[in-house]
C-alpha cells in the first residue's frame, strides 16, 4: 500500500464513524422534537373543553384513543384525518353537527 492509499484508508476510516455518529445524533434530536411537538399538541387538545373540541369535529375520547395507541404517524394527523373524515360523513348526511 502506497503512502497516498494509507492517508486515504484512514482518512475514511475516521471519517465514517464521525458520519454514523451524526446520522445518528440527527435521528435522536428529530425523535426528541417530534415527540415533544405531539406531547405539547396533546396536552393543548386535553385542555380543550368538550365545546371546542366540537367545534374542530373532535370529541375528548378521540383525543384519548389518539394518545393511549402509539401509531407509526403522527398523533395530530390522526385526529386531523378523524376530524375531516367526520365532517365529511356529517355533510353528506345533510347533518351539520358532526356528532350526528
């Protein structure tokens, strides 16, 4: 192995594990922040009174069964997707409240 081969051996050699860490450390503080993102968006639904929680096509048990599952997605696109999927059903049965 030529001089040049060795510094560029261990060139990458270092710099791999240096990359991996990073990878990795990304991974962990993009996991931290979505976490902390839902756990804040959760706690600002369960304050919500039943009222407003109506008024954006909620109920408070939905928002319970959102946070006690633990889904691939995102908590609040799951509620998103009942909230729309609930209004939906409500406008095509003419009905207005989205209880109905």
């Amino acid at each position: 192995m030529t001089r040049a081969e060795t510094q560029t051996f261990a060139m990458t050699a270092v710099a791999q594990p240096a990359g991996v860490v990073r990878a990795i450390t990304a991974s962990l503080l993009a996991r931290a922040t979505r976490y902390w993102k839902v756990r804040t968006a959760m706690r600002h639904l369960s304050e919500m009174s039943d009222w407003q929680l109506a008024d954006i096509g909620l109920t408070r048990s939905d928002v319970d069964m959102v946070a006690l599952r633990n889904p691939r997605k995102l908590a609040t696109q799951a509620l998103q997707e009942i909230a729309y999927e609930r209004t939906r059903m409500a406008a095509l049965h003419g009905g207005t409240d989205p209880k109905s």
